[in-house]
C-alpha cells in the first residue's frame, strides 16, 4: 500500500489515490491604515487572515486501480459542508480545513469517454473554531 502524502478527513492523498503535484500554503496577516493629521499613516495589526492551502495535481484513473472516483469522493466530502482534520504523511495534525473549490480538466479519453488522466486543483480553507 504507498505511503500516504495527505490526509483529508476521510481521504486520502496518495500515488494510488490522487497525487498533488505542489502543495502552496498562504498565510497574511492583516494591517490597518491608521490615517494621522499631519504625520504619515500608522498600521494597527487586527489579526491573522485566512490561512488557504492549494493542491494542484494528477488522477491516472487506469494507474493503480485509482478508479474515476477519486475526485467524486472529495466532492462529496466537500458537499458534507463540515470542516475536516488535515495530516501530512507524517500524522501531523494541521488542523481543521474546509473545501472551498474543485476544479478538474479530463483528457486522453478511451473509447466510450473514460479519461485517462484527469488534472485537478483542490483549494481548501483553514477552519478556525473560536468556541
């Protein structure tokens, strides 16, 4: 069985599975202008932005007994509309992250429309639960 890269809640990244080409973490922190009379503005730091993860990458479906669900599965645990636990390949916990986007290009398609290679971006958003 390979060795996992990512884990999604209940999926799981893998060459088997769907491999993530990159994987390109954003982290801002916001700043507000503070506008003074007679002297340049200031900034005020009001706190962290969203934190947001983008995976680009390849499904071979026929590769592995992958199958043409890979990308149906994460859709389906975006559709939950609930936050999921993130791990990378090492069982670290990165928190909990939501599914904002799925975007998927089909080609080389076989006879009867099957494709053999299907490339996706997968955009997710770090959940923050502040209860």
């Amino acid at each position: 069985m390979p060795t996992p890269i990512l884990a999604l809640g209940t999926f799981t990244f893998s060459t088997s599975t769907a491999a993530f080409d990159t994987l390109q973490r954003v982290s801002g922190w916001e700043w507000a202008e503070q506008k003074r009379v007679g002297a340049s503005p200031i900034l005020q730091y009001t706190g962290p932005e969203a934190e947001t993860i983008t995976l680009p990458g390849t499904v071979f479906p026929l590769h592995a007994g992958a199958g043409l669900d890979q990308l149906d599965k994460l859709r389906a645990l975006a559709a939950k509309g609930e936050p999921q636990a993130l791990a990378d390949g090492q069982g670290r916990s990165l928190g909990r992250w939501v599914i904002t986007s799925i975007t998927e290009d089909q080609s080389n398609h076989l006879p009867g429309g099957a494709p053999r290679k299907q490339t996706f971006t997968i955009s997710i958003t770090r959940y923050h639960d502040d209860q």
